[in-house]
C-alpha cells in the first residue's frame, strides 16, 4: 500500500511561545505512532496558525492515529480551534525525482 499524508492545520489562542512550550513535550509522543514515519511542524505565527504534515505508511495507520488519544487531544484542546485535516497520496515516482523524504531516516537518541 502507498504512503499517505496528512495536513492539518488550526488556529491556536495562545502565544506562539506558549504554544510551542506547550507541544514541545508531545515531539516523543508523535515520533512513537505506529505507522508514521515523520512529522513536519508547522508555525505561522502572524496568523496564530500552526499544523502539520505527516508522512504515514498507509491508511490504516491514519485512521488509527485520528482515533488515538494524542490526536483527539489535540483536536480537542480548548486553545486550538478551526481545524483543517486533509488527506493526499503519495505520487511516490515523482517525489523520489525531487528528493522528497519518503523514508523514515531513524537516528540513535
């Protein structure tokens, strides 16, 4: 099965350094979902917009990781709102071309 992303985007009512203070804890948390091989932060700290993109192995992993805990505690937290969640595949050949990181690289801790 291909890889999948992810984008999900919301509006944060917090400062940009609390809010950065505040998941900085939750990065172990994320890098341990089963399925997903990396995450890209996103910040836009003059909109208070701040998201994702994640890279999973297939389907399946995402719709575990949007039933998991972590994500409904991000979607549910009272400082984050208007939320956007939306899936892509993979055009896999033409990401190899452009040096797009298909594969998890693991690095010792």
């Amino acid at each position: 099965m291909a890889a999948r992303i992810v984008q999900l985007n919301f509006k944060f009512g917090v400062s940009a350094a609390e809010y950065a203070g505040a998941v900085k804890p939750m990065a172990e948390d994320f890098a341990a979902v089963p399925g997903l091989r990396w995450k890209v932060w996103l910040m836009n700290e003059k909109e208070s917009e701040a998201g994702g993109i994640y890279l999973f192995d297939d389907q399946a992993s995402i719709d575990a990781f949007l039933k998991s805990d972590l994500a409904q505690g991000v979607m549910n937290h009272p400082a984050l709102s208007e939320f956007s969640a939306k899936q892509f595949d993979v055009m896999e050949d033409l990401t190899q071309v452009t040096r797009g990181p298909l594969k998890a690289s693991v690095t010792a801790a």
